[in-house]
C-alpha cells in the first residue's frame, strides 16, 4: 500500500496511532504497550545512526520510549503523525547525547592539558582565589541594588530567573533584563573579554 499524498486524508494505521496517543495521554498502560510496538525500531534506528554506539542506543531510545509517555498530552496531530514526532524527538535526545559525551571528553581533555600543563600550588591557588573574590565583591559593589539582588540569587543560591522573579516580586523580564545588564557591567569591571 502505497503513503498518501500529504494533502490527502491520513493513513488508517496514523488514525489508529493517533487514538493510541490520546489513550496514553489519558495514562493507558495497554496503549502505550501498542504504542511502544508500533514506534519503538523506529525510534532505536534513528538513535542508533546518530549516536552509533549500540549501548548507548538502547539507553537512549528507552528514554525517548519514557518520553513519549511523558509527553503524549502535548501530542497535535494537527502538527504531524505519531511516527514524525516520535522521531523528532528520538533524534534531538540522539544528538543530544552525541554532544553531551563531546562535550565531557574535551572537557576531560581540557582538565588533562592544564594538568599537564602546571603543577598544583596551593598557596598561589589560595592567594588568587583571594584576589579574584576580592575582584568581584568590588564590582558587585558598582551594581543597582536590584541587579546585585538579581546576580546575587542566580548565582550564589542557585535560583533561576523565574525564582528571582518571584523572590524579588519583580516581573520576568525586568529581572532578565537587570541580570544581563548587570553581568555586563560584572564583565566589564572585571576585564573579561567576550
């Protein structure tokens, strides 16, 4: 049987995906079963070919497998098929792993080269801690009181911005627009080039 044309009526197996979907958005273990058999090779295929790690594959398409589950209120068929959007989504966690196991080997690499690079000092690495602390309380100190409020929470206590938004009762963008303008004025005062 051969795909109908994009601007005909969908494929009768879409039709059926699309009322499993709405089944598992509702929590429907048994349709999620259905839904797991119809995408799953799918799914570890597309994975497979990007990460090129069987493994890590596995791994991968498991958690798009629990993703799907998660997500299936969010399903619009309007905006695709079943198989186009798990796909989607296979493929972004897929090279979304590729990046993140980059990004800890140049990571590790880096540490390895500055390693290599100079030996430890812990008096030096004690006074220049001192100095760069010393460096940033000063130009914290040149800030408005809301972007220190702003910095302050974001970094040092790990909020995000809608958090500090909340702490400050301040609106989102006020405080986005605050901590940017701060961070410059932190960047500047600090000699940090871009």
């Amino acid at each position: 049987m051969s795909e109908p044309a994009p601007s005909g009526p969908p494929h009768p197996a879409e039709l059926r995906l699309d009322e499993i979907m709405r089944r598992v958005a509702c929590g429907d273990k048994e349709a999620f079963t259905v839904l797991y058999d119809a995408v799953v090779d799918t799914v570890f295929g597309i994975v497979l070919k990007v990460v090129r790690d069987r493994a890590q594959s596995e791994e991968v398409a498991q958690e798009v497998m629990i993703d799907l589950w998660r997500r299936a209120p969010r399903y619009d068929p309007e905006k695709g098929s079943v198989h186009a959007w798990a796909s989607m989504i296979a493929h972004r966690r897929a090279v979304d792993r590729v990046r993140s196991a980059e990004a800890a080997a140049n990571r590790d690499r880096d540490h390895a080269v500055r390693d290599l690079q100079r030996p430890y000092d812990d008096v030096a690495e004690r006074a220049e801690t001192r100095l760069q602390s010393q460096q940033v309380r000063r130009c914290m100190k040149q800030l408005t009181e809301l972007q220190r409020q702003a910095v302050t929470l974001a970094y040092y206590q790990g909020l995000t911005y809608r958090e500090v938004a909340e702490t400050l009762r301040t609106p989102l963008p006020t405080v986005k627009t605050r901590m940017r303008d701060g961070l410059i004025r932190l960047r500047d005062c600090m000699g940090v080039t871009a």
